[in-house]
C-alpha cells in the first residue's frame, strides 16, 4: 500500500481526522522553527551559540518532544534575526 493510500484510508475515520487536527498546532510551531533555521543554513549548533539555548533543548523542541514557551520562541526569532509573529486565524472547513 501506497503511503498516499494509506493516508487517505486513514482520513476515512473521524477520530483519526480529529487527533491529526489537534496536532497541527504544535507540528506548524516545529516546521516554523526549522524552516526559519535551515532558510539561515543554520546548523542547531549555530543556532544555540546566538540565542544561549542549549543545542539539546533545540534538538528537542525540532523533534517535538518539548513544547516551547512564547519567551523561547522569542529568544529563537531574535536569534535569527526574525520577528516572532503569533496571530489567531479562522478556523478551516
């Protein structure tokens, strides 16, 4: 089976579809943090020495198994030279 048929199987189940929604969030935060980082082709490592955030806790907050708080998000965007911006959207149907 194709991953592309997978997945739409899987779309088929409505408590798939809810549990995948109400990871968006967080995988949009992650994509964000590496989008912005590897735009920079800057290595973790990199990264960590501009915003004094240990390269572990960065590898973490990239793979998701830490959630970041808003004054690290800042601390990230400020490192790269970004500004962090948050904003609340209508919801998609």
């Amino acid at each position: 089976m194709k991953l592309s048929e997978y997945k739409e199987k899987k779309f088929e189940d409505p408590n798939f579809v809810r549990a995948y929604q109400e990871v968006q969030p967080e995988l949009k935060v992650i994509r964000a943090i590496v989008e912005a980082r590897t735009a920079q082709n800057l290595t973790q490592k990199e990264l960590a020495e501009r915003t004094g955030i240990a390269q572990t806790e960065i590898s973490r907050l990239e793979n998701g198994s830490r959630n970041p708080s808003i004054k690290l998000l800042q601390r990230l965007a400020e490192g790269m030279g970004l500004v962090l911006n948050i904003s609340f959207v209508p919801k998609e149907e």
